[in-house]
C-alpha cells in the first residue's frame, strides 16, 4: 500500500516512442510531489512540473524569447563580466595548496550569472557572502539534496529545524519573485525595458486563468533550475578533465588558440570551442543533469517483444543508458572522442539524452553557455589539478553530484606556487 511499481525502459525503440512521440504524459504524481518542499510550495505548477500539456504549451510560447540564441548572445559581455569577477577570487585562491569544493564555488558564479541574464539583477555573490536572496536559494538546494536522500527528514522531530528554515527560504524567494515584478511593472508603465524574464513574467500574469502563485512558480523555476544542475556538470567536467591530463592539455591548447589577444569569450568563440563541446557532452553522458524521467503511457508500448500496457508509469534513465555497455564501448571511461566528428557516427537521441525533456533542454541552453565562458576563462588563467585524497564517486539524489562537491587545487599559470600535494 506504500509502493508505486514503475517499468524502467532503456530499449531505444522503447525510449524514442516515450520521448519523442509527445503521446505519453507527464506523471501528475511525480509532478505535485516536485512542486512543494516540506509542505511549502517552490515551483509548484511551474513550467518543469505543469502537466497540464495545453498550459504548458502556452507559458512556453511566452518564455521562448529568452530561450532563443539571439537572447543568450546578447547576454554573453554581462556573462563575461561575471565571469571576470569570478575568475579575481579563483586567482586570489591559486596558491597550490587551498582546497576547494568546485560544485560549491560554481554554484555562486552560475547564480551571479543567471540572476544577471534572467533578472537584470547584480547579485555579486562571489565576494558578497551574506547576501539573504543567494543564502535562501542555496538553503533551497541543500534542503532538496537532504530530502531525497533521507525520506524520514520529512517527519524526524529532530529535523523540525531544517524544515522551517527551508519553508522560511521559500517564503523569502517569493516574496523577492512578487518584489521583482511589482518593480519590474513600474518600469514596463514608463518603457524602455529589457525582454527578460521578468518581462515574461509579467505577460504571463495578463493571461486568463493565471494567478500570481503561478506567475512566481515560474519566477522560482527560473531561479532554481539552471542553479540546481549545471554547477555539478561544470564540476564533473573539470574534475574528470584533470584526471586526464590528455584532455586537459587538448582543452588548454584550444582555448589559447580560439581566444587570443582578448579575454572576452564571444559568440565566434563560443561556436569555435569544438573539442570542449566533445568534452561536455561526454560530461552529460557519463553525468546526465536528470538521472531519470517518468511518464504515464498513453497508448501500448513496445519493447523488445514485451507490451507495456497503457496507464503505466514508466521511467526512462539518461543515466542507464549513458553507462550501458551495448550502447556504449567501455562506458565508464571517460572518453571526449566519442563525440568528436571525424567520421563516425555520433550516439542518437534514443541513447544519449542527458537533458530528459525538451522543457529541461531550454534551460540548459543558458547553462551550456555559462559554462563554456567560465570555464575558458579558467583554463586561461589557472592550472588546475585535482586533489588525489578523495572519493570520485557521485551522489544521485537529486541530481549528480560529485563526492564533496568535487575538491581541486588552483595554481596560476603564469606564476605558480609549489604545490604541497601530491597531485
């Protein structure tokens, strides 16, 4: 009376029809369950969670300006501006023996940079350490990693903390969404505003039907998504690139021959990085931003001769099929040539779809970018070696995330310090 049965599906036949067909639902279980923390509503109905397909199409018809290329391009000198600011803390922290937790580090850069691109708001988080708004957002991940690990964290007397501090994290995001807008509609009144987010949102809340808790679920996605994923895939990149001292110096050499003579990473650039494109889908194979994706059939499904009846809750495993050895050669190797065009086939979409969901795949448009700028700003300035005493396994829950946040030394490169590790 306590179990749900779920099939999991990893044929790819099987995995096209659920995936690409658009037949087959979200689950509206999973989605109600995803909406709320410790009773408290984050992103409720919000654009990840909607099930309701003819609403959903309709927000993102809405949202897709801020999706599209032109937008995040015209994003990029803020980005690189954040990035800057980023890279002054790294280099203050490149003395060969500070350890640092890649995933944590990441995670302030990547809210500065969203917060900027989505909210045209300068949060400075990186040398700002008590800032409420970046404090509540990283209270909100830390209390989702605890939740999915620990179910009796909902109910424990001896968590009652926790999750008052979380409902409290929630309030304040909201309240700051509801802040933001209210500011954001006086300025849309005089003109002359930025096709942000916020802009979106405020369209949204003008539509029949939506109220202002709908309108903050998507302020509260937006805030979180991009944050909750794309620092753990930027920490397994760098800390599986150093333990390939091959791909590393292959990552070094494109980097000083695509950016020389200037530290802006431009949109040329950006399409010229092609071997760090190979390496970050590798990332996304081995270390997918969803580890898995659950639907309802809405029809039969077949799969290697079994019929998965219609009803059915299913799931479908980036991570599964990533790691699968008949789809592919050594798969737990990590290996950046088995996405670099030179002649062979590149893995199909019924194999390799580390993003679940075309919802999921827009968000991650803006972090392929942010990483890309962050990381070709590191690799120009530091050296970077992985710190040997440590675990290289991954946390699943919610997302992967490398053990200990993935712990690195940083170095200059162009006046390093001894290092006192064996490294």
């Amino acid at each position: 009376m306590f179990h749900r049965p779920f099939v999991v599906v990893v044929d790819p036949s099987a995995v096209r029809d659920i995936l690409a067909s658009g037949k087959h639902k979200r689950c509206k279980t999973t989605c109600k369950h995803e909406g709320y923390i410790f009773g408290a509503r984050w992103q409720g109905s919000g654009l990840l969670t909607d099930y309701n397909e003819a609403r959903l199409a309709q927000r993102l018809a809405i949202f897709e300006p801020v999706f599209h290329k032109d937008y995040l391009m015209a994003c990029l000198p803020e980005m690189n501006k954040v990035a800057e600011n980023v890279m002054r803390q790294f280099t203050f922290l490149a003395d060969g023996k500070t350890l640092i937790s890649l995933s944590q580090q990441f995670e302030r850069a990547i809210f500065d940079m969203l917060c900027k691109a989505f909210f045209n708001k300068d949060m400075d988080s990186i040398t700002c350490q008590r800032d409420e708004v970046k404090q509540a957002a990283f209270t909100l991940l830390s209390s989702r990693r605890k939740e999915k690990s620990d179910p009796w964290t909902n109910v424990s007397f001896y968590r009652r903390d926790l999750r008052s501090s979380t409902r409290q994290a929630c309030a304040l995001l909201r309240k700051t969404g509801a802040s933001w807008l209210a500011e954001r509609e006086n300025q849309v009144s005089r003109g002359n505003v930025p096709n942000d987010v916020l802009t979106r949102l405020i369209e949204l809340s003008r539509v029949k039907g939506i109220v202002q808790d709908d309108v903050l679920d998507d302020f509260m996605v937006f805030m979180i998504a991009t944050l909750e994923h794309t620092p753990n895939v930027l920490s397994f990149l760098v800390r599986e690139a150093c333990r390939r001292p091959d791909v590393y110096k292959k990552l070094n050499e494109e980097v000083d021959k695509v950016i020389t003579g200037s530290s802006v990473v431009d949109e040329k650039a950006l399409s010229d990085l092609s071997y760090m494109d190979s390496v970050l889908r590798e990332t996304l194979r081995l270390y997918p931003s969803e580890v898995e994706i659950v639907r309802i059939t809405s029809s039969k499904v077949l799969s290697k001769g079994c019929v998965i009846p219609s009803g059915t809750p299913v799931i479908v495993s980036p991570l599964l099929s990533g790691r699968e050895e008949s789809f592919f050669e050594n798969p737990m190797e990590f290996n950046p040539e088995r996405f670099v065009k030179n002649g062979h086939s590149l893995p199909n979409s019924s194999v390799y779809f580390p993003y679940a969901d075309e919802v999921r795949e827009k968000f991650h448009r803006f972090g392929e970018v942010a990483m890309k700028v962050l990381l070709s700003k590191m690799l120009q300035k530091l050296t970077i070696l992985v710190f040997p005493d440590q675990t290289f396994g991954e946390t699943n829950l919610p997302c992967l995330r490398p053990d200990r946040g993935g712990v690195v030394v940083f170095n200059s490169r162009f006046a390093p310090h001894k290092y006192i590790y064996d490294v």
